[in-house]
C-alpha cells in the first residue's frame, strides 16, 4: 500500500495505491472536511487512425464500453507542491503527462493535462474523458454521504443562456442526475459542459472551472453509471474537472500527429461558503486574477443609438415605426438622432445597421452622407458627442471578393440568415487583410467605438459547416477555432493601431457558446461583452426574469457587459432603465423622440442622477444583495449605492440588511432619490456593534429606489 500526498491548508489530494483495490484518487477539502472524490480517477479515450462513421454511431451508444484505459503509470512528486502521473493507455502509442499543482497558501488546487502521440501515424480522438470519480447513489445501500442535499449550479448563468434559451432549471438535484431528468437537448448549457459549475448545499460547497483563455474547452459535470445484475440495477457515479471533448472542443486536441503533444487548459478547483452568489463571486475573483477586468481609466460613454427611433433596412414588419420611411433614413434624421442625444444627456451617437452601402461591407455611404470626415466632425465639434458604428462579419450582396465567401462542399455560396439575406463569411486571411483595411479607414475619421457583430460560423440554423473552399488558405472544412481566431485578428488589427476605441466583441461565432472570457485580456482586445441580446424588448425581459442572467453574469464577471435598450418600452417609473444601469456598465438607450412626453422627461432627469453615480456603475464592484437589491462599491473611497426594484403591482416594504465590514464600506449617512433624481430622505446610519445597518425602503409598484451611500 503507497499514498502519494499532495496538501496545505486548503486541500488533501491523496492518491492511494493497494494490491486489493487498484488506485483511488481522494481529493478532500480542509475547509468544510468533505471528500468531493474517492474513486478511482476516470481515464478513457476513444482512438482512430482513419476518419469513419462508426464513431459516430458509437457515440449515440456507450463509447466508454470501448474505450481505453491506462495501462501503466508512474507516480511522483515534482516539490512539495507538483504531484505528476506519467502513464500510457493500453493498446495504444498514446502517453498521458497529468499534474497536480497546489501552491502553499493558495486555495485554489489546479490540473494540467498533456497528451502525446508517441507512435509514428496520425491518431484521431473520438473521446476523451478524464475525470474525478464519486459514487452518488448505490443501488443496494441508496445516496452516499448526504449527497441527496447537494445541487448542481452552472456558471455563469442558470436557468438562461443567451436571448432564446430557457434550460427550465435554475439548478440541478440529485434526483435529477440520478435519473435523467435533464434538460431538452437544445437548451443544454451547453451539454452540461459550462464554464464551471457549484457542487454543493445550503452552506457551501466545492466550485470546479476549466481555464483556456485562447481555445474552447468547457468544465464537464457528468452522470456515469455502473450496470449491476438485475433489470434497471445500477450505481450512478458523478465525474467532474479534468478534460473532455464536447461537440469537437477544443478542436486541436482532436488530432495528434506523430510525436505530437497538446495540452489542455487547467481545471480548478476551489471551495466557497454559502449560497450560490458566494460561489460566482469565487470564480470572478479567479478571473479577476487572469486579468478579465476593466481598465482603470474605463469611462465608457452613454449611447444613444438611433436604431430605436429610425429602424433599419431589413426590419421589414415595421417594428419600429408605422411607416417604410425608415428603410432608408437619412442625413438630416441622423443630425435629429444627435440633437436628442445631446438633449437627453447622452454621450454617444451609436449608428446601428444602415450607414454603408450594404450591410457588412463596413465602407461608408458617401452618396447618402456625405463624407464620413466631415459627419464625425459635426458630431464631435457641434453636438459634442462622442461617434460610434455597428459593424457586420456576416454582409449582405454578390459584389464582394470571391474569397469572403463561404463554400460548401458542393462550392455552393452559404447563405447566413434568410431573414436577412446575408451570406456567410470565410473568415480566412485575404478576409482578415481587407477587412481590416475597410475598418481602419473607419477609424482615422474618429470613430470612438466599435461593435462586431454578426460573426455566425456558417449558417445560423445549422451548426458548424465550415467552408470547404480549398483555395482560401484554410484547412478544409475550416475549423470554428480558425474562424473564431481570425475575427479576432481584425479586432487585435484595429487596436493595434487606435488603442483608445473601445470594442464590444459578440461571440465569436462558434456554437455552442464559448466561455465568455475566451480571448479576452490577450495583447490588443477587446474590451467588452455583447449584454445577452436583452435590446428588443427589455422590459419584457425584466418582468419575465430572463434578464436575470445579466444579474448572474455580474455576479461571476467584471468584463463589462454592453447593451442598448429601447425606452420606449419603459414606463415613466424609469423601472427598466435603472435595471440595466445597474448591470450593463456601458450603456446605450433611444426610442424617444417627443421631449414634452412625461417619458422622455423623466428619462432626462434619470440621467441626471446617473451620470453623478456613474463611476460607482461603471467602475464600482459589483455584489447581489438579492436579485432586486444590487450593491456597486468605489473600494478605494469605500462608498456605495445601492439600487432596489419594485417589479410587481402594489407597494413594497423592502429591508435590506447591510453587514459594512463584509463590504469595507466606511459610511455614516444615505440618501435616497428617486428614479427621477428627486431626493426623498436623508439619514444617519447607526450600525449595530456587529457593524450591521438595515435599511427599510417603501417601492412604489414597478418602480427603482436609488441610495447614495455616504461618509
């Protein structure tokens, strides 16, 4: 009998060896004393040399009935703080090199993986699954260790995932593991791979990540079950951390050549105390230590984008406005768009779809504007605004260079969207190189901000094509990781040379979705997330609670979210407007146009206040009291403010219980405003000898409160 040990204060990760029961790999936290792992660590791989359709059919069967295990493996310690398993897998020239890193202090256990291809052919992967291993559920003796109390949480939102997707579930129970009873197939989040997920109870539990910051990889959480003698008999086993392969990703770990290695990003593992906000608060400090931040100058300008008031080309019902005018707005709407942005207090003329000569083609429609020179100059010098554009990886037309389009296998011209007629896009480098060159002639004429939008990987109804093209200088079909890498290149083109624009970046076109940190905080990128498409109807969103994934995604990140929300859609209250300040640091609003409307009015007024407490939204520090009470903190001066919703009918008495010290808040008074920047009160906070204040607010029905926290 041998153990390898590798510990501190935070983790005991024991490997134990017997001649009786093989190997188990126990991993146990110091801080709640629970074993998260106690079985043998799961290693399988599904190997070929030749590309063949009965994978595929494997994979709808059991593939892990055929798959192969280690064969041999060396264990050792590297310092006190590395263990390392070398191993091999059987009947294969496939080595595995699997570490364990834990730093003296540190709570955070990590993972590497690294496999190569030791043979001399080509080895193709179908499966690669490798995984702490937990018994949930015997079938003879029932749940193991309480874990019927435990639930699993994705990170970093539930129940939604994006603006269509309802995975029903906010969480996940053991009854749900055991027995299946998981989600539609197309609302998984995504295959029950996410980013990271929370294991645990009411008083905490363990938080499990995966990290790649330039390739697809997703943390797995996966129900394993052991068939037992007797119809229906089994034990359910859960696997988590390590690696795996979902849906392809990431996709250069698929194929090894001969004498080649890849390594996987690192698993993390770390354990939280309390609910699931305390976890997501975890992971965003985990992210926070990669970098995925905002700079410190961060000052993002209030849009106004004019979308709301003049419609676009192909928004053909009219959503907008009653009449077809809008089709083709013009010169003198746009100076009207600016004139109001000015009015209202905005900061920023944000032109949506309709300024070029086709959608996509990102070269400005001199015959309809002007010179783009001398229309940033007006907005700048004459109204004061800052300028910024909407921009199309996906274009509409038939003029554009053969090359930009993508092929299929029969060198057909994919079409993207019929809805909207725009034709797919070969990301491929002779895209990249004029692509680049359109935006950059943009850019010289003063553009503030850029959005990329429109970066679908094939067609959006069907996933992941490819371009079969072998002209284009690609691997044929394209990889979703070239696509993905050379939208990329255009965004890192443009910041290369105009540092100071400010770029939103939507996925980058590859399903499912990639973690939301992915290429983020490499040299020259972007500075922000797309806000989950909540634009078209917000307040909808707000009332139906699919806005609450903004809410989540705040909670486990500091990348700020933009968004721009239509206020013709809020009510006089400014309900939908506080909301989305309060989780979308860069803002953009429009949709008024009458500024003797109570609406608008009230909308000026709001803006009023905002724009005081902006550093608070923008740069403040973001925590959940629930999800109708949210607290933005200025750490350095040690201030806050807290926003508080009303999203129902009749009044509400609200108390909020604020613990100062949790949040190194040094304060002495509030006040509290109104939505429209009427102060209502003034008082002195008087903590309780555990430094705890509570604040008793009355919310009229649908309605915000805002207070200012003061020292």
């Amino acid at each position: 009998m041998t153990d390898y040990i590798l510990e501190n204060q935070y983790w005991e990760l024991k490997i134990h060896k017997s001649t009786s029961h093989g190997f188990r790999y126990i991993l146990c936290s110091k801080v709640n004393n629970i074993v998260y792992a106690d079985e043998e660590y799961h290693y399988r791989i599904l190997t070929s040399r030749k590309r063949g359709s009965r994978y595929s059919y494997l994979l709808h069967i059991n593939p892990e009935s055929k798959a192969k295990k280690l064969s041999s493996r060396e264990i050792f310690t590297k310092n006190a703080e590395t263990l390392i398993i070398e191993g091999k897998f059987e009947d294969t020239n496939i080595l595995i090199t699997h570490e364990f890193i834990l730093e003296r202090g540190s709570e955070w256990l990590d993972e590497r993986i690294t496999l190569t291809n030791s043979g001399n052919k080509k080895v193709r992967f179908k499966l690669i699954n490798f995984a702490f291993k937990k018994a949930l559920f015997r079938q003879y003796s029932g749940w193991n260790e309480n874990l019927d109390e435990f639930t699993l949480t994705s990170i970093p939102t539930r129940r939604y995932i994006g603006y269509g997707d309802d995975r029903r579930k906010e969480y996940f129970s053991a009854n749900d593991i055991i027995f299946g009873a998981w989600v539609a197939k197309e609302a998984e989040m995504p295959g029950f791979c996410a980013e990271g997920w929370l294991w645990g109870n009411s008083l905490g539990g363990l938080l499990t990540c995966k990290y790649n910051q330039s390739q697809m990889e997703y943390s797995r959480f996966q129900r394993l079950s052991k068939t037992l003698p007797g119809r229906g008999a089994e034990d359910i086993y859960i696997i988590f951390g390590g690696v795996s392969l979902y849906e392809g990703n990431p996709e250069l770990a698929t194929v090894l050549e001969s004498q080649e290695s890849y390594s996987f990003g690192a698993s993390r593992y770390a354990v939280y105390e309390g609910d699931y906000k305390e976890g997501y608060y975890l992971y965003r400090s985990h992210l926070e230590d990669q970098g995925h931040k905002f700079n410190e100058d961060y000052n993002p300008p209030i849009h106004w984008n004019e979308l709301y008031n003049l419609g676009w080309v192909d928004e053909k019902t009219g959503f907008f406005v009653d009449t077809t005018d809008f089709e083709v707005y013009t010169l003198e709407q746009l100076y009207n768009e600016a004139t109001l942005a000015k009015d209202i207090g905005g900061e920023s003329l944000y032109l949506d779809p309709g300024w070029n000569i086709a959608l996509g083609s990102e070269i400005w429609n001199e015959e309809r504007f002007g010179s783009l020179k001398e229309f940033s100059r007006n907005v700048h010098e004459k109204y004061g605004l800052k300028l910024a554009l909407h921009l199309m990886m996906n274009f509409e037309g038939e003029n554009e260079p053969d090359e930009f389009y993508l092929r299929s296998k029969k060198g057909v011209r994919v079409v993207a969207d019929p809805y909207l007629n725009l034709y797919c896009v070969c990301a491929n480098e002779h895209w990249v190189k004029e692509k680049t060159r359109r935006i950059l002639e943009l850019a010289k004429e003063g553009i503030d901000f850029f959005m990329f939008d429109f970066t679908d990987f094939s067609m959006f109804m069907v996933d992941n094509l490819g371009c079969f093209n072998k002209e284009h200088g690609h691997e044929v079909p394209m990889r979703r990781q070239t696509h993905a890498e050379n939208i990329f290149k255009v965004i890192q083109n443009v910041k290369k040379s105009y540092p100071h624009i400010l770029i939103e970046a939507h996925d980058r076109g590859v399903k499912p979705r990639h973690p939301l940190y992915f290429q983020h905080n490499l040299p020259h990128s972007f500075d922000e997330n797309w806000g989950f498409e909540c634009m078209w109807n917000p307040m909808q969103d707000l009332l139906s609670g699919r806005a609450l994934q903004l809410f989540e995604y705040n909670l486990a990140y500091s990348i700020p979210l933009y968004l721009h929300i239509n206020e013709n859609s809020d009510n006089e209250n400014m309900l939908q407007f506080w909301w989305y300040a309060s989780l979308t640091r860069h803002l953009g609003i429009g949709g008024l146009s009458d500024r003797e409307s109570m609406k608008y009015k009230a909308l000026k007024n709001a803006l009023i206040l905002y724009k005081k407490l902006k550093p608070f939204f923008v740069r403040g520090t973001f925590y959940g009291i629930n999800q109708n009470v949210h607290l933005h903190i200025d750490e350095k001066d040690q201030l806050g403010v807290i926003t508080a919703y009303n999203l129902t009918s009749r009044v509400q008495n609200v108390e909020i219980k604020l613990d100062l010290s949790k949040f190194g808040l040094k304060i002495s008074k509030f006040d509290i405003y109104n939505s429209v920047n009427q102060k209502i009160r003034s008082t002195d906070i008087n903590p309780d000898s555990n430094d705890n204040f509570i604040l008793n607010l009355e919310i009229p029905s649908l309605s915000p409160i805002i207070a200012v926290l003061k020292k």
